[in-house]
C-alpha cells in the first residue's frame, strides 16, 4: 500500500508513524504530509527518515490511502481532492463526521458497513470513542434510554501548542496559550468552542456521535466536557440508565469479554483506570462500575483510554486494516 500520512508533523502524526511502525501496516511507499512549513523536514519510520511533502505533491502520487490528522479545514478542502484520484481518506476531524453521505466507523462495532464506494471515511471524536466502546455491547444487552457524560480531557487532545502551554506553565516560561486561560492547577469547562446552545462543539459530538456509530436513536446523550492538566489520556464519569435491570457480575463479564475493553476494577487494590496508565495503550479502561443508587436501571462507570492511540491513531490504522483485509482499497 502507498499511504499518506496527512499531518505527520501533529501529534496524531506521530502516534500515527509509530502505531503503523507497531502494527507492521502493509506500507510498500510512505508519504508523510504537512502544511508548507515542514515541507522537506524528515520523519523516521522503521530506521529510514522521510521527506514531508505538500498536499499538492501528496496528492498527484495518488496514495491508495491517506490518512487525515490535520484539522478540519485541510480534511474539507483535500479529502474529497484525494478522493478524486481514487484514494480511500480516513479522516480523523470533525469535518465528515455527521455528513449523511460519510460512515463514521469505530471498527469493532460497524466496520462492516464500509464498502469500496466509501472515499472518505470518518474516525469519529477521540472521547467518542471510549465512549461508544463500553456502551455498545452493553446496550446491546440492557437498551440504553439516557446517556449523561461528564470528561476530563487531556492536554493532547488540543494538539501541540496546548502540551507546550502546559509544559511552558510547568517550567515557569511564558509563552503561546493555546487555552484562553492557564491550564496547569486548572480546569476548563470549555473543549473546542461554544455553540448557540449553550454546550461546546465538544459536547455536541458526544451527544451525536454514539447514535450514528451505533446506528440507533432511541437513546439519547447529555455531556459536559472538561480540559484538565493531564497529558496521558482522557477520562469519563458515565451514568448509564438501561430499559432493563442488569447484575453488576454479568455488566462486568460482558465488558471484559468486549475485544479492546479491560475492565480494571478491583477496589480492594485500589485498582481503578488512569490516565498515566492508559497512556500508550491501545485499550479502552473501564472501572468504577457500580450501581446508581438513585433511579432504577442505571449504571455508573469511569472510562480512560489514550486519546491519541484507540481515539485517534489506532482507530484510524484500524479501519485501513479492515479496508486491506477486506479488499476494499
Ligand atoms: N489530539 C487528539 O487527541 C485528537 C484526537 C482525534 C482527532 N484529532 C484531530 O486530528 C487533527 C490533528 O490534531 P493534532 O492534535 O495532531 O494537532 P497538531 O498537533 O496541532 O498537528 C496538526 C498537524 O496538521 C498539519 N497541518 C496544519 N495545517 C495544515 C495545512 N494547512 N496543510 C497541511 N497540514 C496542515 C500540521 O503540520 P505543521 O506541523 O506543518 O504545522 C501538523 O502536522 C485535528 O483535526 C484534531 O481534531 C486529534
């Protein structure tokens, strides 16, 4: 496969070179891709260094993939160039995502619903992805109604400049703010921006995002997404209420037997998911699983995983593994 890794430089990028490298991904030819500021710097890959290139030039070596890590504006302008020349985009903003025409695909619940006509297909929003990953199976045992999310995000999910905001507070050095206030001791209820209705961009892909992976509407999800100083991964507070009632044991055994979930739950060792451990592992964390003493049917559970592997990267690598595998690219 020629693949083109678009926005190489990023901080997806990287995870991206070094989850392909890990993977052994079928590369015969790797094109690393950035904005004209990079062009001609080198990447390594597998022991070699690789020229960055232009989208234009990216473009005209007709990749039989590329894969998208460099913002919304690049993917709506250069997704559908790429296309044209027959390359199959993975795109991992938010620009595809909820077009009607786009699947948004987190491979272990609907990668069977790619065909060879998807040219550009969406990696849904990293703290989508942890989510969906522990609630589908258990929705498909118990019927969700009513998802409410609260996030603690990491630095790296704003990308680069937010890392060495934090990085710069850490060293006592001013510097770029990536945030519009500090985030080092801080917590910021405010993740990508604020919409009309009150709730931040952020939010509002976690409320759409679950239905359309999961194909299903008839639950819905309410979400406060928050930024904190940490760097390894993102976490979730979840309060799931269910149609039906559940045992504990059997939610537990449903999620440890889910390919790409661990369940870390064993209170008496004050074992328990975090981020610095989830950091650099493509699993999705699940633990804290208790009932909600409140209301009837209704779980509560806390969920990490790293946002720059199975919320992006490894996501992303996945969904061109099942396009290899199936003869769809
Ligand atoms: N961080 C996460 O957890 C996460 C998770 C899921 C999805 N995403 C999405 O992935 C994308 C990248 O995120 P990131 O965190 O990796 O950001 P980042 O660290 O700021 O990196 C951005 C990358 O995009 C490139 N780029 C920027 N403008 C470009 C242009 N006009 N043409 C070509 N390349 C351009 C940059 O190249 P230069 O180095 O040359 O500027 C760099 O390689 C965003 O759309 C983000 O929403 C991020």
């Amino acid at each position: 496969m020629k693949v083109a890794v678009v926005g190489a430089t990023g901080m997806v990028g990287e995870v991206m070179l070094k989850v392909l490298a890990e993977r052994n991904f079928p590369i015969t030819e790797l094109i690393p891709v950035a904005s004209e500021r990079s062009v001609g710097k080198k990447l390594p890959y597998k022991g070699n260094d690789y020229t960055v290139v232009g989208l234009e030039t990216a473009v005209s070596m007709k990749p039989d993939i590329a894969l998208f890590s460099a913002g919304g504006g690049t993917s709506l302008e250069w997704a559908p160039k790429f296309a044209e020349v027959g390359t199959t985009v993975v795109d991992n903003s938010s620009a595809w995502r909820m077009d009607p025409t786009k699947k948004l695909v987190v491979p272990e619940i609907n990668a069977n619903e790619l065909t060879a006509e998807d040219k550009i297909i969406a990696n849904p929003n990293c703290s989508t992805i942890q989510l969906v990953m522990a609630l589908n199976p258990l929705h498909d045992k118990y019927k969700m109604k009513r998802v409410v999310v609260s996030t603690y995000q990491s630095v790296s999910g704003t990308g680069v400049k937010a890392v060495q905001q934090l990085e710069n507070e850490i060293a006592g050095i001013e510097g770029e703010m990536a945030y519009p206030y500090p985030i080092g001791r801080n917590a910021l209820p405010h993740c990508d921006v604020f919409l009309e209705n009150g709730y931040t961009k952020e939010e509002m892909k976690l409320a759409r995002e679950p239905q359309k992976i999961m194909n299903d509407k008839t639950f819905s999800v309410s979400a406060t997404a928050v930024r904190i100083p940490t760097a390894g991964g993102h976490s979730e507070s979840v309060n799931v209420e269910f149609e039906n009632d559940f045992d504990l044991a059997e939610v537990r055994q449903i999620l440890s037997e889910t390919p790409g979930v661990v369940v870390q739950d064993d209170l008496e060792n004050n074992s328990y998911p975090m981020p610095i451990y989830a950091h650099d592992k493509d699993e999705v964390f699940v633990g804290r699983i208790r009932r909600d003493e409140t209301q009837p049917n209704t779980l509560n559970m806390w969920i990490v995983a790293d946002n720059l592997r199975k919320g992006a990267a490894t996501n992303t690598i996945q969904i061109a593994e099942y396009l290899v595998e199936n003869n769809l690219v």
